[in-house]
C-alpha cells in the first residue's frame, strides 16, 4: 500500500484557497475535528489549516475516509486501515470531546475487537505501518499493544511461530536426510496433519518488518516461548531476507544478520542449530562487511556444534577461497568448549577435517601449495591423541598430487611432509610403495618403514616362540608325564613358525627385488652424470658393498653365519684330533 500523500491532497494543499468550496470543506471537517475547529475558532486563517493538514502523513484511501465520515458517510474499517486511521485521528482531534460516535473512538473499538483478538488480523494491521507512521504508532501505543497480543498466543500455542527446529543431536546432513527433506516439502508432516490445516494457513512473523520484528522475537525469548519455534522463526527470517530474498522490501542485509545473530541463543546445548544454515549467514555475513562481533558470535555457534557438521557444510564457506584464519578459529572454539570424556566427538572432527581435505584437493583446482600445507598441518594436530593412523591424511595427499600434476619434485616432498609413515596402516603403505606420484626419496622412506615393521613382526613372533618353549620346559620339570604331549606341541609351534618363517623370507625377497629395481634406477641416474668409466666402476663397487651391508643389518643374509658356524665346528674337530694324536705319542714314549 502506498504511504505517500495522494495527488489530490497535495494539489489541494497546494493550491490557494480562495473557492467558497474548500471553505466549506473545512468547516465540514471541523465538526467532527477538535483541532481544525479550534483553528478556525482563533480567528486564523484557511492557510493555518492548509499547513496543518500538510503535517498529517495519510494516502488518498485514508483522506477519502476521513472526508466521508467526516461528511456523515459510513465508511468501511478494517485491518488494512484502522491504525492509519487511529493515527490521523487522533492527529485531527476526532474524540468524543468534540463529537459523539467519533472515527477515533470507533477506529479503537475496531482495533480491540476484530484485530487484537486475531494472530492473522494483528500481524495484517502491522504489515501496515510504515516509517511515516512507525514513530507515531508507537508513541500512541499502537505496536506495543499488538505485539503483546502476540507474545501472549505464542505462549498458549508456539505452533503460530511455523515448525520448530529439530534439536535431536544425532541427525546429520546425510543424503537419507536430505531426501526426508524434499518429501517433507511435498507432503505435510504427520505432525503438521494433527494440528490440522488451519495451521498451515497462519501469517508467518517473517514478513515484518525487521523494526518491528526485532523487538517482537527479543521480548518473545524474554518471557519465555519455546526456544525450538523461536529459533525455527530467526533461521527463516535471515533465509527469507538476505540467503534466498523472496521479499520485496527488505532492511538493509547486514542489519538483519547482525540483528538475527544477537538473538540466535549462544548457550551450548540449548539448541542445535545446524551447521549448514550457520555457515551459510556467516558467508553472507563476510560478504556484507558485518562487524566483527557478529562474525566471531556465529564462529562460535559452528565451533560448538562442528561434531555435528559435514563435508558438504565445510564447502560452504570454502567457495570463492580457502579462509585458513576462519577455520582456525572455529577449531579453536570446539577445542576451547569441548567438555565432554569420550574421543568421539574428537575423532569425528578429525575424520570430518581429512575428508574436507580430500574434498577441497580435490574441487579446487587453484588451491595453493602454502594453502594446502597449512591444512595437512591442521590435520595432523587435529588427530594427535585420537589413536588414528595417517590414512585419511595420505589419501588427501595422494588426491592433491593427482590434480596439481604440475608440481616440481621439491614440491611434491614439501606436501609429503606432514605424513607419518610409521602411523600408516600396512594396506597404506603397500600402496604409497607403488604410488608414482610420489617423490622417489618418499617412495624409498615407504619401503624402509615397511622393512622395519616386518622386521619388527618377525622378531615379536620369535619372542613369542621362545616364550612358549620355555613354558614348555618348565612344564616337563613338573609334570613327566606330560613331556611327550608338550615335545609334540613344541614341535607343532616350530612347524608353523618355521612356514611363517618362510613367509616372511618371500615377503623379504619381494622388497630385496624392489630395492634392487631402486637401486638400479638410482645407478642408472649416477652413471648418466659421471665422465669417466673408472669412476663409475669404482662407485659401482662401493654402492654394492653399502648395500650388502644395509642388507647384513636388516637381518637378510643367513649364509655367511651358516658358513662361520660350519668353520668353527671343522676347526673344533681338527683341534680333538690333534689332541689325541700328541696323547697317542706321549704314552709309547713312555712304554719304550
């Protein structure tokens, strides 16, 4: 509805009076006008009253009512008009002072009666009022009386406010979800379907204005209405306005997301509101300069609830750029208000933070290096005392190295920095050991680690082979009868464990053959920069020697101690014959 003064009324005020008309016109309105009578009274003249009426703010449908009634004409009230007409009435002086049965007193009746007892016709008549007449609406007490009537129905039925936020902590953005809700967009809820449909019909608080709507929702948490049905009205008023604007006049958006912030609920626990619509106002929030006390309220409500977030919901504020200094401070509000004695919430924060590696190596092409390490450091701090091997962290590597193929062989070991390849799980590490993405000097720090851990495997397996035959003997000093029952079993361990044994040998033979094709590359790249044949030959030879001696400490040759072992018996042999010998001759000495 337009506020703006009718093209008659300006025209007529305009003009000069001069017409015995326009005379006549206020004489007519001085019957019922308190105000227009008693300039008339005081001897002014019909300019003081031009003037008068040029202070009045009214549109052509309030002029023409006025005049009607004014005129003797009865005239239609509703709750598109009647805090318009209370206003100007009052400004003219229309009481029963004045004139029996007057607009004002019938504008207030109308008021009392048929739109404060409403919700629909309430919030109707506040649609109405414009900033012309804000002030003076609320001045005459107008606002306040309707916004009272409001509070007090949402108290007997929250429903009026629309459906509340759901505030089960175990739902997450999962696609099941998701799919729930578009069914729910196309059929009503069974919820929804008890309250029956009128409830469905109800004017929706959002399309107020946010001066009016400001200090409705802030006196409706003050007194007390479910904070659910409020919080459900604040996420739809900011989506409404500034995410997804469907309204035509809208407040400025980084006045709406300020006000909206402040009467979002800060306490933990009190609410959950989702990730997703938190991250989406805060992106909103950047983008229209808000100020930084907002932004730093609604980092603290996403840090609080991160364990409830998605990779999908991370994206979100990950768009245009990555804001390393953004993300930090909501980690450091989770870490900060993380109160709970269980790691779950720690575990899913680190594995939701891998995954958003992985996702954002993957979908942002343009990801800088710096970027990108100063998130595999996040990563691997996030997961320190949670148990967790590397996996997650190799796996975002691995996708990063894939899209960005351009990278030098130093930078390539810049990103493999942040892996811990002694917390890689062996399926892990079996695939970074044939991963050609990978730098050459990363893939042999691979095959080494994995050496150790078989190495290491091995001699566990021993140490528990020699625990059992120990027990074993200790068995037989006790019990005699047993020895033959515990020979055998011994026997059955040292079977197993020698094809074990022989297992483990394969797998070292496979890694030798592997570190052979290494080491052949590696010669292959020496021998290329050397001159002279003498040279290479010569580093040949010592390559080969470092490299049986790398193989003599990892426990890989068996055949020289066979052979040292062999040496010492022969000699012991050699020594008992010559013993013997000397003794021979010693005693036919004697005899002779």
């Amino acid at each position: 509805m337009s506020t703006a003064p009718s093209k008659v009324l300006s025209s007529w005020i305009a003009k000069p009076i001069s017409s015995s008309y326009d005379i006549e016109l206020y004489e007519v309105l001085a019957t019922k006008c308190a105000n227009i009578d008693s300039i008339l009274k005081n001897g002014s003249s019909p300019k003081d009253v031009t003037q008068f009426l040029g202070e009045i703010t009214m549109n052509s449908k309030t002029l023409e009512l006025v005049i009607s009634f004014c005129q003797g004409y009865e005239i239609h009230i509703s709750q598109d008009n009647v805090i318009q007409l209370y206003c100007v009435a009052h400004h003219l002086g229309m009481n029963e002072t004045h004139s029996k049965n007057n607009l004002l007193k019938r504008a207030l009746s109308y008021f009392e009666k048929n739109v404060l007892s409403s919700w629909d016709q309430t919030l109707k008549s506040l649609r109405t009022i414009d900033n012309n007449i804000l002030d003076q609406a609320i001045q005459l007490g107008l606002v306040g009386t309707c916004l009272n009537s409001l509070i007090a129905k949402a108290l007997t039925d929250p429903r009026l406010l629309g459906e509340p936020i759901n505030n089960d902590e175990n739902t997450n953005d999962s696609d099941d979800d998701e799919d729930e809700e578009e069914e729910d967009e196309e059929w009503p809820k069974a919820k929804r379907r008890l309250f029956g449909l009128s409830w469905q019909q109800n004017e929706d608080l959002t399309t107020l204005s946010l001066k009016l709507y400001e200090p409705l929702i802030y006196e409706m948490i003050k007194r007390g209405v479910p904070l659910n049905y409020v919080t459900s009205s604040l996420l739809n008023y900011v989506k409404k306005r500034v995410l997804i604007p469907t309204m035509t006049e809208r407040n400025s958006e980084k006045e709406i997301i300020e006000a909206v912030e402040k009467l979002l609920p800060r306490e933990r626990g009190l609410i959950i509101i989702p990730c997703s619509i938190l991250l989406e106002i805060l992106r909103s929030a950047m983008l229209f300069n808000a100020s930084l006390e907002c932004l730093e309220g609604l980092e603290f409500r996403i840090g609080t609830n991160l364990h409830h977030a998605s990779v999908k919901d991370l994206m979100i504020i990950s768009q245009n750029r990555v804001d390393i200094d953004c993300i930090r401070r909501i980690l450091k509000h989770f870490y900060g208000n993380y109160s709970s004695s269980h790691l779950t919430g720690l575990i899913l924060v680190a594995e939701l933070f891998e995954e958003f590696l992985a996702e954002i190596a993957s979908c942002d092409i343009d990801l800088k290096l710096e970027t990108f390490m100063e998130l595999a450091e996040l990563s691997v701090s996030l997961s320190m005392g949670t148990n967790r091997n590397s996996d997650g962290l190799y796996r975002a590597i691995d996708i990063y190295l894939d899209k960005h193929k351009y990278l030098t062989e130093s930078e390539r070991e810049k990103v493999c920095q942040a892996l811990d390849f002694n917390n890689m799980s062996e399926e892990a590490c079996d695939h970074a050991a044939k991963n050609e993405r990978l730098p050459l000097r990363v893939t042999i720090q691979v095959l080494f680690v994995a050496q150790l851990q078989l190495r290491e495997s091995i001699m566990k397996e021993v140490q528990g082979c020699q625990g059992s035959a120990r027990f074993g003997e200790k068995k037989e000093e006790e019990e005699e009868e047993e020895e033959e029952e515990e020979a055998r079993l011994v026997c059955g361990e040292e079977e197993s464990m020698r094809i074990e044994m022989e297992k483990m040998s394969m797998k070292l033979v496979e890694l030798e053959k592997e570190c052979c094709v290494i080491k052949k590359e590696i010669e292959k790249d020496e021998s290329k920069k050397k001159k002279k044949k003498k040279k290479n030959e010569k580093e040949k030879e010592k390559k080969v020697s470092l490299w049986r001696e790398m193989k003599r400490k990892f426990g890989c040759v068996s055949n020289s101690n066979c052979n040292v072992s062999n040496d010492s018996n022969r000699h012991g042999k050699n020594q008992n014959q010559n013993q013997n010998q000397n003794h021979h001759n010693k005693n036919k000495k004697k005899k002779v």
